[in-house]
C-alpha cells in the first residue's frame, strides 16, 4: 500500500466512512467495502508469490484449448501468466483495484476451492484492521521496490517500512 498512496487513502476512507476508528471489521462490513476487497484481491493478484500452481491430474479425457488429455494426465497451471493475461485484465502490469469492480460493485468470481472463502475472510479482516490503525508509508529518503526473490516461490527482497499510528 505504501507504493500507492492515493489508492491507500481510498481504503482509509471507505474504513472510516463504514467502520470508524472503533468498530472491528467483520465479514458483515465486508459487503459494504467493495473497493478494499477489490484491493485485497489485486495485491494477490500482483503479489503472485507461488507462480507455478501444483501439479494437478486429469480425472477424465478432456480437450483443452484443441489439445487433447487422456485420462491422468499431469498439468501445470503457470499463475503467473494468468494472472497478468491481457485477454483477462484491462491493464495486467498495472496496480488497478478497478479490475474486480463492476460500477463499483464488487464482482464476484466462482471459486472452486472450500477453504478460500475463509481465508480470504481472515485476510480481510487483518488487512483492514491493519489500515484503520495505521498508515503506512517508506521511511525518509528510501525507495521502495517490487524487486522479488527467484526460488519455488517469489519472495520480495528487504526493505523497511513506517506504520504511521493514524490519529
């Protein structure tokens, strides 16, 4: 958020504006704050950490964009290139909450996985807890950087970070 301050303020102001300073997030106040779970959705979006899915296997023959499947065969997805495909997002390489705001509604997409609605709840609530108490910006005379760590997963290189008490 540091690296965007004015969509930073925007979350600010949507938590203030539905929660205060007092009230705790919850998964009630989260339907009233589509532009931070939009937010929260383009951060994993951008923040790709594991860029190659596990490997999956075929339950039945299948044909897949003309390529036929037998039964058991072993995939890959590279989440990478579907998280920055051009046909899918409006600006792939860009940092952009709008992609998963429809007239400023969130939009919401089927999911396959059971525990992701939990999870995507838990990081809500630590996420907006986390910007209604604090703001968080580089400290003086620093840069910050999107510079990540090749590895199995993608880990960003150090860097320091102020959390700002908000008044």
């Amino acid at each position: 958020m540091a690296l965007y301050p004015k969509i930073h303020e925007k979350v600010q102001a949507e938590i203030d504006r539905v929660l205060g300073q007092s009230q705790q997030p919850s998964t009630a106040a989260r339907e009233s704050m589509p532009y931070t779970n939009a937010v929260i959705h383009e951060v994993q979006r951008m923040g790709n950490i594991i860029p190659m899915n596990a490997p999956r296997q075929v339950a039945a023959d299948t044909t897949l964009a003309g390529y036929h499947l037998p039964k058991g065969t072993m995939i890959m997805t590279n989440l990478t290139a579907l998280h920055r495909d051009p046909a899918e997002w409006a600006t792939p390489d860009t940092f952009n909450p709008e992609h998963f705001l429809e007239n400023g509604k969130f939009k919401k997409r089927e999911r396959a996985c059971l525990g992701e609605q939990l999870a995507r709840t838990e990081l809500f609530v630590f996420f907006t807890s986390l910007l209604q108490k604090f703001s968080f910006r580089p400290p003086d005379n620093e840069k910050l950087s999107l510079k990540f760590r090749v590895g199995l997963t993608l880990s960003p290189v150090t860097y320091r970070i102020c959390a700002v008490p908000r008044a």
